[in-house]
C-alpha cells in the first residue's frame, strides 16, 4: 500500500487520469461524484488539490472546430 501512496503522492496526474478515464466510460455522467473521489485520493496520499476551476475545465465537453473544406476547382479533382 505504501508504495501505491508514494506513487500517487509523487505523480498526482494519475489520480486525474484515472478520474478522466471513468468519465469518458461513464459519458460525464458521475463527474462530481468523480470529482469527489479524486478529492477524497488526493487527501489520502497528501498530494497536492488542484484548483476547482481547472477540474471543471476538463469536465465540459470540448467545442471542436469545423475545419472549412474548400472546393477543388473546377476540372482539378483527386487524382484517382
């Protein structure tokens, strides 16, 4: 057990991306309960809280731009 504490004490990041990866499964559906357990983790090993506003951040769903496809012109298609 103690080298799992230090582990997660020296690399708190893991305790995040364990957190990220049960929400991506759970689609967000438990974030702040998420959230909470990564909370009470952190405690537990001493490792360092992050900012509540940063959590958040991670939790909204990303806005993914359109990239804007430009039309050959004309009589220069893919080559086939």
């Amino acid at each position: 057990m103690d080298k799992a504490k230090d582990a997660l004490k020296s690399n708190p990041d893991l305790i995040e991306k364990g957190g990220d990866l049960i929400d991506k499964a759970t689609g967000n559906k438990y974030a702040s309960q998420v959230d909470k357990a990564q909370d009470a983790a952190r405690k537990a090993v001493g490792a360092e809280q992050s900012k509540p506003e940063d959590r958040r951040a991670e939790h909204a769903p990303a806005e993914q731009p359109q990239a804007e496809q430009a039309e050959p012109p004309k009589g220069e298609g893919p080559a086939q």
